[in-house]
C-alpha cells in the first residue's frame, strides 16, 4: 500500500480545509488534504454566495457580526478576485416589524457595520423591481462569493508551496497510535486504491460530517447536527444588489445577485443525515412566496434550478449543558488533546462561510501549537493566487473576454460562456473526466438550458481528449443529465418547464440519449 | 422610476429564451456579417451579464441594425431586439455618441437645412469628393444611399391645402422622409384618404425619434417622441378620430417601440396615441373588409415587386399592401421573400456598417432583378431608397398605385 508522510493531514476540502491547507502552506508546513469528493462538494458549494457584512447578525449575534465585518473587509482585499462588490440593502418591507429598523441601526453602530440609511426613492432607483411598499432601506457592505474559484485558488496556492491536495480520496480510517491520532488510512475512489497517511497533526475540517470523523478517532460527542436549506436560482439578476430583509432572522429573506443568478435562500430544517438532498415542495412555494416579498412578479420569473445545502450546526455534548441553546453557528474549534486527550488531533465545524479564513487561521495556531511552531499566519495579508491586482470580479468579465474574441473560437457553453480553449485546459489541467468536476471549474452547463446546448459538445470533446472509453463517456453524458434533472424537477413549471421539454427533444428526439450506441449495461 | 421599472420588465422577457436559435437562423445581419455575434447571443444569452452601472463590454451589439426580426420569429416571447436597443443605449452613453450618429439621426434638422438650397445640397450629397471627404471625417459611407432634398416641404402643401369636411376624421402623421424628400407620397395619402371620404387633419409635427432611438440617444428619443405624441394627441377628442401614417416604421415607433424600447409604457398620451394609429394600409385594407374601401380601381397592366420592411412586419397585421394591390386590375405584384434590404433606418448608412447593410440586402436586390419587374413597391422610405441603390430600379410606396388606379393622378 502507497504511503505518505506529511506534517498536517487536513480531511475536507471545503472552505474551512481548503483555507487551513492554504494557512498551514503559507507558514511552511507540509500539507496533505483529502476529500471523499471534489473540492467545495459539499456545504461549501451549496451555499447563496452571500458574503456577509454582518448586517444580518447585528441585533441577534453581535460577536458574528464583528466577525462578519472584519472577514469581509479582508477577504475583499484577499480574494479580491472571487468577490464581486455589489453592495448590500435591508429593507423594511410591509411583511416586517416597522421597529426592527431602528433597533437595526443602532446595532449597526455598535458593532461597527458600515450602514447608511438611505431614501426609499434612492433604493427603487438602484433596484427598480424592488417592492414598491418598502419603507426603510439601509446601504451596508454585503458581496457575493465565487466559493468555488475561492476554494481552488487556495488549493493552487497550498499547491505552490507543495501541499498536496487529492480530491476523491475518502477516510475509510483515521489511525491512533495510543493517544495520539497519527494519520488516516484514505481511498482513493477514482483509481480504487487504498493509501496510507501518516502525519503529526490531523485536521477534521470535514463540517457537518465532523462527528463521523471525530468517531473513527474514537472521540464522543462530536455532535453536528446538520441543519439542511434550499436555495433557489432564478435565470437572471432581478437585482444587482444583495436584498435583505430587515427583521430577525428568518427564512425566505436574503436574495443574492451572483454570476448570472439571483439566489433565493433559504430554509432551516433538521435532518439526521448531511448527505440528505431532499426538497419539499412546500419549501420551495415558501421560498417563492417569500421572494414575492422582496420583487414583485417573482413567481413570474424564471426558476432556474433548486438545491439544498447543510448547515454544521454544533454541539459539544462534553460541554457543561446540553440545552438546544449550546446549538450555536458560530465555529468550534476543539483541540482534542485538552478535550479528550489525544494528540495530534483538531476538529473545526460550524462557522459560516463568510468566516472561513478566521476559522482556518485558528485551527493552524492551534496546529502550530501541537507543533511546537510559532509561525503566525499571514492569509490576512497575502491574496489569493489570481486576486494579487485587487481589484474585485466583475459580472461582465467573461463577455468582456468573449466580445474580444468573437471569430475566433467555438463557444461549448453558451449559457456560462465557456470557450472551447478554456474547457480543453479543464480536461488537461484536472485530469479529470468527470463532467461535474468540470462544471464546478467552469460553471459549464449551469445556465439557462442546464446542459442542453453543451453537454453533448463537451461530451465529444471530452472523449476525443482521451483517457475515457465511449461507453463511459456515454454514461457521463446521462449521469450528467440525470445530476442536472435532480435540481430541475422541483422547480418545474412556467419557462424551466418549457426549457426541459426543449432539452427533452434534443436528447430524447434528436440524440436518442436512450440508445447510445455504446451505451453503459 | 417608472422608466427603469418598464426596462426590468422588457430584460425580463429573456427568462423565456429556451436557446432555440430560430432567431439566429433568421438575422439577416449575423447571417451575413461575422461581426455580429447574433440576437441569442447578444439578447437573451448577452443580457445577463450586463448591469446597468458597470461599464458595457460587449461593443459587438451595435452591429445589431435594429430590424426587428429577431423579436417577431421568437416563438417564446423574448424581446431580443428591443433588449439588444437598451445594450446599444448603455454602450453609447459610456462610450461617447460620435458627431455622424448626432447629425443623422435629426432628420429635421438636415431637412430644415437642406430644403432651401436643395439643389446645392442635392449637388453635394452626390458630389463624389466631398462624400469621400464626409466618410473620412464623420464616418458616412461614401456610397450609402442619400435621399435627395424634395426642395419643398409638405406640411406647407398642407396648410394651403383644404381637405372637405366630412363625418370621418384621420389625423394624419407623415413623418420626415414625406415631409422633406417625398412630399408627394403625402399629397397621394391625402388624396386617397379624401376619395374614401375622410377629412384629413394634417397637425403641426415632428420627428418621432426613431432614428435617435436606433444609434442609441435614448434621453432625445423620449424627447422626441413625447412632443409628436403631444401635438397629435391635442387632435384625438372625437373618440372615432384615428391617427393614420405611411412611413411604417415611424408608425410603429408611436404603436410600441417608443413604449416599450423607451420604457415609455406609462405616458399616457403617447399610450392614448398608440391606441389610435394605423398604418396606412392596414387602415384601408380594414376599410375594405367592411366594405367601406372604393373599389373604383383602373387596370393597371404593371408588373411590381413588393418588398414588406422588417418594421412594417413589426406591427403584426400581415402584409396589408399584399391585398390592397391585389385589388388593382392587371396589376401583378410578385412578392419578395428575402427578410431585410439592409438599411434599417441609418444603419446602412454608416461607414462601417455599408458593407453589412448590403450584404443583407443582396438576396432581396437578387430576388427584384430577377422578377423582371419594373418597379418596386415598399413600405418605408429607408427601404426605398436602399432597394433604388441596390437595384437602380425605381421604388414607391404601396400608396402610389391606389393612388394611380383611382386615376387621381389625373385629377
């Protein structure tokens, strides 16, 4: 069996451990990450892509609002290149309590959010399909997050300074020598082999999965009790800034301009299981409702795609109370030497999102603290590969780019405008075959038509890169449709409804997607 | 605000784009020019990575002419022209509107100037080195058709011309190309109009911002358009009065253009005005269907093409003009299936767009040649003068033959 060493092993390649890979590296340790899946699979890619100010914690959760507000000021220099500054409002609407704003603004105040107070008139100016019946509106500093172009540049980054990152390799066993973690047994899913790693410190930065892993190490009463939501995507900006609702938090009320999509989010509701995708029909009408809310004629437009994400909500059941109220969203960090007494082991769960970097940072002190090391962190200061200009990301980039280059080259993705040299530097770049793991790079197959217009073009070019057989390629292309259909269904009715008929017809009536001749058994 | 509210909902057509490509397949531009990327692709696809207050990147969509055909083959509903008319708005106010754009989308300022020493600015439009001169410096292609000043207005033959009171009453818009080029089209609507038994009311007007619409001058166009709207709406207070135009793309423009590409649809005058337009022959083909239309035609042993502009299959009533000289004895008519003749408007006009404009227009030219007719029948007056300079044949309005087979010509 193939074995590495390494000084830090992180499991999970979301946010948080693709940030403490990025830390660990920038201090000079020796980085391995592993992930059952690709990068930013799981909570992390399912999110709204809300950057937070803070706004939204500012009454309910001070110390997550001062979080928010610092991270958010950071990441914008940091990750530059992965925020596009939209700004954010929160808005009174007729729906909310008239004194929250009030209450609001002072919060803001206090806990040092950025928040001006703005004319209604000036906020229907900025965003006409706002509802006209607003009767507050405040400015603060929201943004939205491309997670995923966030996620692989700090893999890049980790990787520059000779971190190993393997997607697609899963835990099967977390290794104790005595009191002390030394590693993990993982399987590399796509080649089928099993590895063994041995490090000095692991990190469990595996989210709402964190009390599976804490389990293999034998350590109880990791409790994450993952809190699922549906977001949904409508086909285009209906604003351009990031809406909130100004009132205690609550479902249904934070719409996010991101990309070419606005997102609806979102829901809370408990489950047992982080891998449960379920959505009910009565969340996504709530959903629709709620979006009615903030523009009018939202069921009127158009629904692009439905999809739920877990929430890491904590529990320390080895802390004093095991009241519902120790169930918190700000992070967990647990050095499981002090916990439970074993070395070599750190978990860090819950958190949102926006706090990513801090949670990352505090899990590579805590690192460097088993270490023996003393080397401070520096990803407050040094940007992302890719966002070194500071300047921010702009939604006209990719036309931009193509308007440049109109004659020259074919488009596979009209929808996301992804150019044919672009997909063919994916498939040689990641080695991959897998037209997921190319969609989360280009977003591929993710526009209007989910994959009508490209999937087939890509599928082609794809097998003629080689290192795929016909019948897999073949197979790919229906996987593929069959992922796409699954965030469809819901959310099936007016023009989605028509686009899928239309795909059906190109599938089903043009490429007998049924009868490929080299279909898979 | 209501403006901008009007514009959210025109972007919001994009939402029924299923990619089908009908569009593409029917651009006339993209279809003969690599530099327009196409209405999929400039419309709906394009549209949603534009905000409104970030500088506009994609300068591909000002080779979109504006024709309008896109928006009538969308089997879904998308509004891709109209949605292509806001991008070229944004990109020309970031941009900077260059000095021709200025010049040639104010017929009436042109038609003021150049009507009084028409013969002089007739000599200079036709004037080979000062063409060259004005493509080199304001950017008007050297060959693009120029229309040649008519030396007298219109509206002062109407003023001094006094139409029989009579129970029905049309108020008639004629726009800029009758009023300064082609004044005699006017006098033929009127006399028609008059043979059917209308008073015709011809008001005080201008131009209805049309060409200022199209090269993207958003902020003159509504002025435009509002004041026309204005001085004809003062005329509608008979409930059966109508407002009747044969230049069909102007027409069109009052019906729903500057409504909806303008985000006008709020002002009530010009929704008051748009309720009451008509074409001209959609107007005396609805006569006809009621009976109403004198049929007291005199052969006419012709044989004509006849062109439909893009604008005139804008208006969703067919191709009135079809049926109305279908109603002339003898005359045969052949009718043209190539979509555009190129020009749309100023379009064709403009250095770097000549080419493209006829390159569109070479499968109508073709089509005319080879029907053997002499003389072309068209709906607009653009398309006229384009059809004329690309085929050297000569080009009136439908209006004209009514006007002979009713033997007006001969008073």
């Amino acid at each position: 069996m193939l074995s590495l060493t390494t000084e830090v092993l992180v499991i999970g390649g979301g946010a948080t451990g693709a940030g403490v890979a990025w830390d660990a590296s920038l201090r000079g340790l020796g980085v391995i990450l592993v992930d059952r899946l690709d990068l930013a699979e799981g909570t992390s890619g399912r999110f709204h892509g809300l950057l937070h100010s803070g706004g939204r914690y500012v009454v309910k959760d001070a110390p997550a609002a001062r979080e928010c507000i610092a991270e958010n000021r950071i990441l914008r220099r940091v990750a530059a290149d992965c925020i596009e500054d939209t700004g954010g409002l929160f808005v009174t609407t007729p729906w909310d309590d008239p004194a929250y704003a009030d209450r609001f603004a002072a919060a803001c105040r206090e806990t040092g959010v950025d928040c001006e107070e703005i004319t209604v008139a000036q906020a229907r100016r900025d965003e006409p399909r706002l509802h006209p019946e607003i009767s507050r509106a405040f400015r603060v500093p929201d943004a939205n997050m491309d997670i995923w172009k966030t996620v692989w540049a700090m893999a890049h980054g980790a990787q520059q300074c000779g971190a190993r990152i393997l997607p697609y390799h899963e835990v099967t066993a977390i290794r104790r020598d005595g009191d002390r973690v030394t590693g993990a047994r993982v399987r590399d899913v796509r080649a089928g082999e099993d590895l063994t790693i041995e490090a000095q410190v692991t990190v469990n930065a595996s989210g709402a999965w964190a009390g599976q892993i804490a389990a293999m190490a034998g350590i109880d009463g990791v409790r994450v009790f993952p809190g699922r939501g549906i977001m949904i995507a409508m086909n285009h900006r209906l604003v351009n800034t990031v809406i909130n609702r100004c009132q205690m938090p609550t479902d249904g009320d934070i719409l996010v301009p991101i990309r070419t999509v606005s997102v609806i989010g979102t829901t809370d509701v408990h489950t047992d299981d982080p891998d449960d995708h379920t959505v009910l029909e009565s969340e996504v009408d709530r959903m629709l409702d709620d979006g009615e809310k903030l523009v009018p004629g939202f069921r009127q437009a158009r629904a692009l795609r439905v999809w739920t994400g877990v929430r890491p909500l904590f529990e320390d059941a080895k802390a004093a109370g095991t009241d519902t109220r120790d169930v918190t969203r700000a992070h967990a960090l647990l050095d499981h030497r002090q916990r439970d007494g074993v070395e070599g082991f750190v978990t860090i769960t819950g958190g949102k999102v926006t706090t990513f970097r801090l949670m990352a940072e505090e899990t590579v002190d805590a690192v460097c603290d088993l270490l023996g090391r003393d080397t401070p962190g520096s990803t407050a200061e040094q940007p992302l590969p890719g966002s070194e200009s500071g300047a921010n990301y702009r939604l006209g980039e990719r036309l931009a780019r193509k308007d440049e280059r109109l004659r020259q080259e074919q488009t596979i993705c009209e929808c996301e405008l992804v150019p044919r040299s672009r997909l063919e530097h994916a498939l040689a770049e990641t080695g991959s075959r897998n037209l997921d793991d190319i969609r989360r790079r280009l977003r591929l197959g993710m526009g209007p038509c989910q994959g009508g217009f490209c999937i087939y073009r890509t599928v082609g070019i794809m097998h003629a890169a080689g290192g795929i057989d016909a019948a897999s390629a073949d197979a790919s292309l229906l996987d593929f449709l069959q992922e796409r259909w699954k965030g469809v269904w819901p959310i099936l009715y007016g023009d989605q409804l028509r686009q899928m008929r239309f795909d059906e017809w190109v599938f089903q009536g043009v490429l007998d997607v049924g009868h490929l001749p080299e279909a898979p058994a | 605000m209501s403006d901008l509210f009007e514009i959210e909902l025109l972007r919001g057509t994009l939402d029924h784009c299923v990619k089908c490509t009908i569009c593409e397949t029917a651009c006339p531009v993209s279809n003969a020019s690599p530099l327009f990327p196409g209405p999929k692709y400039a419309g709906p696809q394009s549209e949603r990575y534009r905000v409104s207050d970030e500088a506009a990147v994609d300068a591909s969509v000002d080779y979109c002419s504006g024709c309008g055909i896109c928006s009538q083959v969308c089997p879904q509903g998308v509004k891709i022209a109209e949605i292509n008319a806001q991008a070229r708005h944004r990109l020309k106010r970031q941009r900077g509107i260059p000095l021709r754009d200025r010049i040639i989308t104010r017929p009436t300022w042109l038609g003021r100037a150049g009507t009084p020493v028409a013969p002089l600015a007739n000599w200079t439009l036709g004037f080979r080195p000062l063409r060259v001169l004005a493509e080199r410096t304001l950017g008007v292609h050297r060959d693009a058709p120029a229309p040649r000043f008519a030396g007298r207005r219109f509206s002062r033959w109407a003023r001094a011309h006094t139409s029989p009171a009579a129970p029905r009453k049309v108020i008639y818009f004629h726009g800029c190309g009758t009023e300064y080029y082609e004044p005699w089209e006017g006098e033929r609507v009127v006399a028609v109009l008059e043979h059917n038994g209308f008073e015709v009311v011809v008001p005080e007007q201008d131009c209805c911002g049309l060409p200022l619409q199209s090269s993207g001058l958003f902020e003159d166009a509504r002025r435009s358009v509002r004041r026309l709207a204005h001085s004809l709406a003062s005329q509608l207070a008979d409930e059966r009065t109508i407002i009747v135009g044969n230049a069909t793309s102007c027409t069109l423009m009052l019906k729903r253009e500057a409504r909806e590409i303008l985000g006008l649809e709020d002002d009530p005058e010009l929704r008051r005005v748009a309720e009451r337009t008509y074409d001209i022959c959609e107007l005396l083909l609805e006569l006809h269907q009621r009976g109403e239309l004198r049929t007291d035609f005199r052969p006419i042993p012709e044989r004509i093409a006849y062109h439909a502009p893009c604008q005139q299959q804008g208006h969703w009533i067919g191709k009135p003009a079809l049926e109305l000289l279908s109603l002339i004895p003898e005359l045969e008519v052949r009718e043209m299936h190539a979509r555009c003749c190129g020009i749309a408007g100023t379009y064709g006009l403009k250095a770097e767009k000549y080419e493209i404009a006829m390159a569109v227009g070479r499968s109508l030219f073709e089509q005319v040649e080879a029907s053997g007719a002499a003389e072309v029948a068209c709906d607009s007056e653009t398309c006229r003068w384009q059809i004329t300079h690309g085929t050297h044949l000569p080009s009136v309005h439908p209006i004209d033959y009514l006007y002979r087979a009713y033997g007006l010509d001969h008073g």
